[in-house]
C-alpha cells in the first residue's frame, strides 16, 4: 500500500501541473488506449448505450464522457484529487456521467456491479492482488472487463516476469521535470494467470504497438469476462501431500444383533474401509461390506449418519458411520485379514473393539456401554433451501 500511497502522491502532483497550465488535451476525435493512432479504438467495447460502466482511474475524464454520449451511464473514479477536480472543471454537469474522487478498490466494495468495467492504463497503478478480487465482484455475471497496460517502455525495457512493481517515469507536460514511479508491468501470461485466478476468463489478449517504425513502445490490451456461473478453478496436477484418511464404518444390525469380523491383529471391527477415488460413501460402503463379509445389499439400502473426526498423530482420520437397513446373504470370510463374521447382541459386545468401530456404535447408539479415544461427530442435517 506504500507504493500506491506513492504513486497516488505523484498523480496529485500531476494533476497540479495541469490544473496551472492553460492548455489541455481536446476532446476525443478517436478513441485510442494510450498510443494515438495505434491499436482498436472503441468498437471493443460493443454497444454501450444503456449499461452501467466503469471507468478506473479515468483523469481528466475525456473517455468517460465520450462513453456517456453514447447512451452509457458511466461512473469515472479517480484516486487523485487533483485529477479529479480536472474532471469537474471540464465536465460540471454532463448528462450520464457521474464524476467520484475515491480509491478504486473502496469504491468497486460500495458499489452496485457493473456491467462493462474498463481502464485506460490506470490498472497496472494498482497491485493486482487488491485490486482483481475487488474488480471481479464489481462486475455482473457476464460482465466485461477491457484494459490496457503497458508492455515495454519507450527505452525498450519488456515487461517482468514477476508480480511485482517496477520504476517508470512520468514525465510532466511541457517541461522536463520527471518523477519516479512505480508500475505493475507485467508479462501477458502472468496477467492472464492473474485473471483466471481471481475468476475472470480471458478471451483476447491484442498487441498495441508505435505507429512509428523507432519507437519500441508498446502495450496489451485485455479483454475478459466475469462467467454467468461460478466456475470451479481447476486443481493442480500436483497432489497435495496427505494427511488425511477417509474411511467408512458399515453398522449392520439385525435382529441377532450387531456385525462384527476378528481381525488378524485380535481387534474386533465392524466391516468397512477407505474410500476409494470417485466413489460415494454409500458405494464405499456396499463395497466394504461385499469384500470383507459378503454381504449384498445397494446404495439405496445405506443410510450415511455423519462424519467422525479424529486424529492420528499428524493424520486427520475421517470416518463416516454408514447404517446399512437392508442385505442379502449371510456372513462369510472373504479376506485373509478378517474374518469369524457373527452377529453380536448389544449388550454383550466384544472386548477389543477397533476404536473407529467404537466410535462409529456410539454415534449410532450414545448409550452403548464403549470406552473409546474422542472424536468429534457431526450428524447429517438436512439443509433447507428457500
């Protein structure tokens, strides 16, 4: 936020500068984004008339009217004061266009969402990162962003390959008094990255280059979308590390009690297992309890009862206590693991119960008579939807 107290100190100057010289630029004849007589004018940015717009760090305002005579109603914000009382000298009472002194960040929290948000080089004055998320709530569902920004400088230095911000010059009009300020000048692939990031989808990137063959000059201009649906960003192809398991605890309970296999290792358990990739807790379940103790029943015969939480020195264990209401079949051993399969009445349960077994029993039946490490259990609830 330093830089941009900075660079914001050094607009003000600016706009001081022009606020005591008695020429100023002339209305527009041809939209141009920062390099006269290069690159697409307005016609990117559609039909207007009619739509909410936004114009970030607009200045003295001259494209913001231009909008605003079209039938656009426009709001141009501007951090600097002195830039902005430009605006309402020029422009003290124009139908359409509503004139804001404000950071632009602040004002996209307070304001209704637009439908076309866009900025004349004014964006790489802000961090991205405070910025982008503000700017993609600030637009409608199926809103637009345009922006140019610029991508080497008149002494040919490209942009960085980094999210940081970098020195450029200002120079002020009609002297040679230069100040240092510093910019966001970033690589195209990096600001599309930062656009998918905050949500946005890009859909061109166009190069705006000096008309003069000298000049190294140039910028981008980018043009992206706010999704009419929330996407999902896509995971990356790097797993995360694990530190969690995901398990189900399948209670079988019929009139002869509860079903319960003796583990190689002496525990008494009830059937279940980890969840495998793609599969439901209900599948996982009628899966475990065909494999362990072959049992047949089918998803639509298990009732999920929550979620248990635990922990295993620096594993989170997650099990989930499925009841299972109907079956086919009668125990059997079916892996070399476990086996001995009978049913075991409530009240005489075995000694050496697996501790997520028991910790599965007590969140079907608190009153059961198990000692167990805690875990915390939260019941299925049924959410209700207006």
């Amino acid at each position: 936020m330093d830089i941009e107290k900075r660079i914001g100190e050094i607009w003000t100057l600016y706009g001081r500068h022009q606020l005591g010289r008695s020429f100023d630029l002339p209305e527009l004849d041809d939209w141009a984004w920062d390099i006269p007589q290069a690159g697409p004018g307005i016609d990117v940015l559609g039909e207007v008339a009619g739509l909410r717009v936004l114009d970030l760090g607009a200045g003295v305002g001259r494209h913001a009217a231009c909008l605003a005579a079209l039938g656009a109603r426009v709001t141009a914000v501007d951090a600097s004061p002195t830039q902005h009382q430009r605006a309402l000298a020029r422009y003290p009472d124009t139908p359409g266009l509503h004139l804001v002194c404000a950071d632009a960040v602040a004002h996209l929290r307070e304001a209704d969402p637009y439908d076309l948000i866009y900025s004349v080089s004014g964006i790489p004055f802000l961090d991205p990162n405070r910025l982008l998320p503000a700017l993609t709530n600030g637009l409608k569902p199926g809103g637009r962003l345009v922006f140019s920004a610029l991508h080497t400088n008149s002494h040919g230095d490209g942009p960085s390959d980094s999210v940081a911000a970098r020195p450029e010059i200002l120079r002020l009009p009609g002297t040679d008094t230069e100040h240092q300020m510093h910019m966001w000048v970033l690589e195209p692939r990096l600001w599309e990255d930062l656009l998918v990031d905050h949500g946005l989808v890009v859909d061109t990137v166009t190069t705006i280059g000096s008309p003069q063959a000298d000049q190294s000059l140039s910028y981008r201009l980018y043009r992206a979308h706010r999704p009419e649906r929330v996407p999902s960003r896509p995971r990356s192809a790097t797993p995360p590390p694990p530190n969690a398991v995901v398990g189900v605890g399948v209670i079988v309970h019929g009139p002869d009690g509860l079903l319960l296999g003796k583990h190689r290792l002496g525990t008494w358990e009830l059937p279940g297992g980890v969840v495998e990739p793609g599969e439901s807790f209900a599948e996982a379940a009628v899966r475990e309890l065909a494999e362990e103790a072959g049992l047949v029943a089918g998803p639509a015969d298990v009732r999920v009862l929550g979620t248990l939480l635990d922990r295993v020195g620096d594993v989170v264990r997650v099990t989930v206590p499925v009841l299972v209401t109907r079956w086919s079949g009668a125990p059997r051993q079916r892996e070399e693991s476990i086996g001995d399969w009978r049913f075991w009445p409530q009240d005489s349960l075995p000694r050496a119960l697996f501790v997520p077994s028991s910790q599965c029993l007590t969140a079907w039946n608190p009153v059961l008579p198990l000692d167990h490490p805690p875990a915390h259990f939260q019941p299925v609830t049924t959410i209700a939807r207006d």
